[in-house]
C-alpha cells in the first residue's frame, strides 16, 4: 500500500497512516455532503437573468404561486428579481415558519408601500421587529383590541349598525339596489372613527365616503403590486411601473386626511375631555410606554392609517364576499335566517350577545374566510439568519411569503374546495385565529394581525345583521347562478365587479327606527 509521490514511485504507508488518511478522507467526504445539503435550496423555476421569475407571477400572483407549487412542492424557492424568495403552500411548511421557526420571520422586507405611503415603517404592520413595535403593539391592544375595550366599543357598534339598517331600508322603498361594499365601508370607519376620535367620518353614503373608499382600495392595489424596485434594489429609483410616484400622491391625500383629523381632535379637546384612541396616544405623545421610545405625529397618524385601512376594508370585502355566497347559495341563506329566527326571533333587533349563539353563521363566517381570505399573500417576513426548513436552506433576509388562498382551496387539505360549504365547520374545532395552519386569514406568530378579534365580530355583526333585517335579491336580469364571483387582486382580495343587492325589510317596520 503506499501513495504516488513527484515522480510516480509509490511511497509506503503503514497501517496506522492508511486509517488516518482514509479517516481523513471520511470527515472531508462528510463535511461536503453535509454542507452540500445545508445549502441545498427548496425547488423552485429557472429564473432569468436581472429580473428572476417576476415574470412567472402574471396579475393574480395568488393563483400562478399557487399552479407553481403543484409543480415544484409546498415549499418553493424562486429568485424574484435579485431577491430570494420562498413560498410556503401546505399548512406543514407554514407551521414550521410561523411556529418552529417565528422568531427568526419576525421582521418584514423593506418596501415601497412601507416607505412612500406608511411614514417610512414607523406605523405597527411594517416597524421592524423589537421593542419599538412591541409599544405600539400594546398601545392598540390596551385601547381598542381588549377585552374591555371591545366591550367598551358596543354602544358604537350598535348605532352604526341602526343607521346602516335605517338606510338600507331606504332603497328597499325607494326600490334601488344598494352598494353593500361601500355601505359596509362607511359603517365600519364610522364604527373606528367614533372610537378612535369620538367622530363620524362620514354622515352617509356619497361623494366623500366613495372618495375614501376609493382611496383605500387604491392603497390595497398599489400595496400589492409586485413593485420591480423592490425585488431590483439597483432599478428601484427608475420606477420603472410609476408605482412610487402614485404612492407618493396618495401618501400625501392620507397625510392631510389625518393632520386635519388630528388639528380638529386637539382644537376640541381643549375645551372638553375626550375618552378615545387619539387622546391616549396624544397623552403618550412624550412618553409612550418607555422603552419603545416617544410617539410623534407622524408615529399617531401612521398608526391611524393601518387602522383605517385595515379595518375597514378587510371587514367590509369579507361581508360583501359572504352576501355574495349567500345570494348565490339560497338555501344556505335560509338557515342563517332559521337560526337567526329561533334565536332572536322577528320582533326584537341583533344584539351582540346573540352571536355566541349563531353557531351556523359562525360557520358561514369562517368558510368565508376560507375562499375569500381578505390577504390571500399574507404580509411578507423576512429570515433574520439563514436556517433549515424541511431539509431546505433558507437564506439570510430571504423573503417569506405564505400562500393562505392556495392553502385554503388545496384539494390536499379541503374536501370539495371549490365549494361554498358552511357546514364543514359545524361541529369542528378548526378555527381562523392562527393556530389552525390550515386556515389562516389573519396570520400566525408574532405578527398575526393585531385587530383580529374585532375584524371577527364586526364581520360576524354586520353579516347577522344584514340577514336578519331583510330578504335579498338582485336587480332585474341577473341570476343567483350569474352572479359575477370574479376577484380583483391586490393587497387585499376585492370583487372585481361591486355586489349590487336590493334588500326588502323582514321585521316590523318599528324596528327600524
């Protein structure tokens, strides 16, 4: 035995320096392998050159991740731009990023939206991390996601919900069809507008609710587009789609909407106290919580612009995407109104109480969420260290992205899930409030959606509400079966055409007063 040395002569090795070299071999053998499958990336397409698989995403990135994953697993890498990308698409993989692995996704990317329309990060969706967001975090929950303070919120709760009934029932005797979508809008920010600054933001239905309506959703829009900037950090200043330059116009509509809020607010608090959102952060305006650092006017008025958009938009789709069912699947609206009869009765109105006891609309409620998740990407994270998922290297700052919608209409997970079907959620345990990695609407971990609870109860009070006060049909011509289901992508899933419905009151016509 021996080894080749400059000439080619053998040398001889002993039996001790045989072993430690073929030892030596091994642990170098070892060490490529094991570093060859550490850095083994998930599977994913080809990506070209500069711009990655950008182009693969088409205009309903949902969907087209979602045809993806069918071909290359529920854990995918793609090269989105110069920026690795995974997608997670089976409650599996989720679990293991927004569970086993939650601390280390706890941060969000940088992006434009983040930048140019919500104050550079400084509000609660896109703050980074720490012990900044964790203040503001506990601000929102003490003042407005609490127990106490959704309790606290009832008596609002219940007049927006009159005065939506009330109007309603005007165009049932006008005979016009309603916008359930803006309706449902006006009535919720007036429900937040009320707690957050003891004010309407809007008397009724018209020019300016439609004005803020279409700035929200135009907000969702542009959140949502798939900004080139962002995933080339070297192009982001060409703007190369005019995304920045309309974030920048809209920032600015938002800004002067919640400065004049913010001036009114102080104006009049100077002459009476006020017990609302905007008098505790103004009160913390020096000192908020410590550790988290002082709130400015910038921190209240982009803490004002998550609430307002998030909570009314994501409520007010949800109810319009569950009328829309409802109409469409008559007989499933008869059991709501079955329930709703033995339970409240014709000849009293909702309260909230009664909710608990609508185990059949609780359901309708969830399978709601389950086909028309209101994020169907839920908010990107961000791996703060490189790590391992299912065998998989996942990179240092790798984007993550969570593919609720996929998940949520998998045949691999639902049975028939395509379908409208309450009653897979009669008498089971799944729930939407992020433990349950198969339906996950409003995230999981550290970042699930902080308004989750009362998004829940608003959708599930102005649903019930709605059934209860009035029958439902469509304007002449159109059919149930017709009715246009078709989505409009952006940061929040929209009916591409409005739901136009004209309601006909069901209770005594006291009632409605």
């Amino acid at each position: 035995m021996g080894f080749t040395f400059g000439s080619g002569f053998p040398l001889p090795l002993s039996l001790g320096q045989a072993v430690g070299v073929g030892l030596l071999f091994f642990i170098a053998l070892t060490y490529l392998v094991s570093k060859s499958r550490r850095n083994r990336l998930p599977p994913g397409p080809r990506a070209w050159p500069v711009i990655g698989s950008l182009p693969l995403l088409g205009t309903m990135p949902h969907s087209s991740l979602y045809q993806l994953s069918k071909k290359y697993g529920p854990l995918m890498y793609l090269k989105l731009g110069t920026t690795d990308t995974v997608v997670a698409s089976s409650p599996k993989v989720v679990e293991a990023f927004l569970k086993t692995n939650d601390l280390n996704f706890s941060n969000r990317p940088g992006n434009a939206g983040a930048t140019y329309i919500a104050y550079d990060s400084n509000d609660l969706v896109w703050a980074p991390y720490g012990n900044r967001w964790r203040m503001l975090r506990k601000v929102c929950n003490i003042h407005l996601f609490a127990g106490k303070a959704l309790e606290d919120m009832q008596p609002v709760r219940q007049l927006e919900l009159s005065l939506l009934v009330k109007s309603l029932l005007a165009h049932g005797q006008r005979g016009e069809s309603a916008n359930l979508g803006e309706l449902m809008n006006v009535c919720t920010a007036n429900v937040l507008g009320q707690v957050m600054f003891s004010k309407r933001v809007f008397e009724s239905q018209g020019a300016k609710a439609s004005e803020f309506r279409e700035m929200v959703i135009e907000l969702m829009v542009l959140a949502g587009v798939f900004n080139i900037g962002d995933f080339v950090p070297s192009l982001a200043w060409l703007d190369l789609q005019g995304v920045q330059a309309k974030m920048k116009k809209l920032h600015d509509r938002f800004d002067n909407f919640f400065s004049k809020i913010i001036a009114e607010h102080q104006a009049e608090s100077a002459n009476k106290s006020k017990k609302d959102f905007l008098s505790a952060l103004l009160a913390l305006r020096n000192n908020a919580d410590g550790e988290g650092g002082r709130l400015t006017d910038t921190d209240m008025k982009a803490l004002l612009l998550d609430l307002f958009t998030a909570g009314t938009d994501t409520s007010s789709s949800t109810v319009e995407w569950a009328m829309s069912e409802l109409i469409r699947h008559p007989h499933i609206m008869e059991k709501c109104q079955r329930e709703l009869e033995s339970v409240v009765g014709r000849q009293r109105k909702l309260k909230e109480a009664d909710l608990e006891k609508l185990s059949y609309l609780q359901a309708v409620v969830k399978e709601t969420f389950r086909l028309h998740p209101s994020t169907p990407l839920l908010l990107p994270r961000m791996a703060a260290e490189a790590c391992t998922i299912e065998g998989y290297h996942i990179p240092k700052n790798a984007r993550l992205m969570v593919n609720a919608w996929g998940i949520q209409r998998d045949p691999a997970v639902w049975t028939r899930p395509l379908e409208f079907d309450p009653e897979r959620f009669v008498g089971s345990d799944v729930d939407v409030r992020g433990t349950d990695f198969e339906v996950i609407p409003f995230g999981a971990g550290r970042r699930i959606c902080a308004g989750m609870t009362m998004g829940i109860r608003m959708v599930q009070l102005m649903l019930a509400t709605l059934i209860h006060s009035f029958d439902w049909s469509l304007p002449a011509g159109q059919t149930p079966e017709k009715l246009d289901m078709a989505e409009a992508f952006g940061l929040t899933l929209q009916k591409a055409q409005p739901l136009l419905a004209l309601p006909a009151p069901r209770l005594p016509l006291a009632l409605y007063d």
